[in-house]
C-alpha cells in the first residue's frame, strides 16, 4: 500500500473540507523499534526516536457511530478539534479509516496485520471486515491466509476455509 499508493492520495482522502470537523495527529516512529539511535547525556543512556507527524481530516459523527474507541474519545474532549494518535503508521491508519470513504484502500502483504492490528485497537468491526473479505479473496497463499486467519481470530475467514 504504501509503495503502490502515492502519499498525496491518502492526503487527498483525509483533507481538510466542509464535512470533517476533527483533526488526528498521527506520530508516526520512523525508526521502529530496531532502528532507534541512541542518545548519551550526563545522568543516563537515554533512547531517543525520530517522530514522523501527519495529519488526517475526519468526521466526528462517522468515526464515533462506527468506533466506540473514537466515540469515547471525542466524548472525553467535545470541545477539542485535535487528537492526537501514537503508534501508528500513517499509511496503516488511512486504510483503516478508509473503509468509512466511497473507495477504501486495500490492504497488501506488507501491510495487513498492522490493518488488522489498528482495526482491533480502534473496534472498527467495518474495518476488520473489510480487510478479512478482502483476503478471503485475494491470491495469497494458503498458509498466509491461514496464519492470518489464526492470529486475528478472523471468524468468517476461518468459517470460508473449512
């Protein structure tokens, strides 16, 4: 997704219009946890990572009647217009949120159990739906389907492979 997709069509999907009235604030680690640099200061050996920030358009209404997560979060802050959300990747988190657009984006290999993994965090129940139809009908081999299957506990897709 990330490499067939360009940047700009997630931004294009998630831009500012008359019909969002939220702002999510992606922080993004771009160096994962393999790659963090490490920092040296006079009291401790502190790790330190470099924070990708994005920034994504939504609609309150849509995300809340579709996520208690999200329907707990804008209730906690109803004022606020800003929220901010870590660990999480950018291009993960759009074709998440997609699933609420005319045309979501579809998951890859690369990509799929971080899909998955935001879906399950979020409760976006559409999301995990989504991704596990479009598994079901994808050409991934067996045994990717079957790990997948297992891992996220995807009923419907174990229920088509039986």
């Amino acid at each position: 997704m990330g490499d067939n997709i360009p940047i700009n069509v997630y931004e294009s999907m998630f831009a500012k219009s008359e019909s969002t009235d939220v702002c999510l604030i992606i922080k993004e680690d771009e160096s994962q946890p393999a790659k963090k640099s490490r920092k040296l200061t006079a009291s401790s050996d502190v790790t330190t990572s470099p924070v990708l920030t994005r920034k994504m358009y939504v609609n309150r209404a849509t995300l809340s009647k579709r996520s208690t997560v999200f329907e707990g979060m804008f209730a906690a802050s109803p004022d606020s217009t800003e929220f901010t959300i870590n660990d999480a990747k950018y291009d993960e988190l759009t074709a998440v949120l997609s699933v609420t657009e005319p045309t979501p984006i579809d998951p890859t290999e690369e990509n799929v159990e971080g899909i998955l993994r935001l879906a399950d965090r979020f409760m976006l129940l559409d999301a995990t739906r989504y991704v596990e139809s479009f598994i079901s009908r994808s050409g991934w081999d067996e045994k990717k389907k079957n790990e997948l299957s297992k891992k996220f506990n995807l009923k419907n897709l174990s229920q088509r492979r039986d």
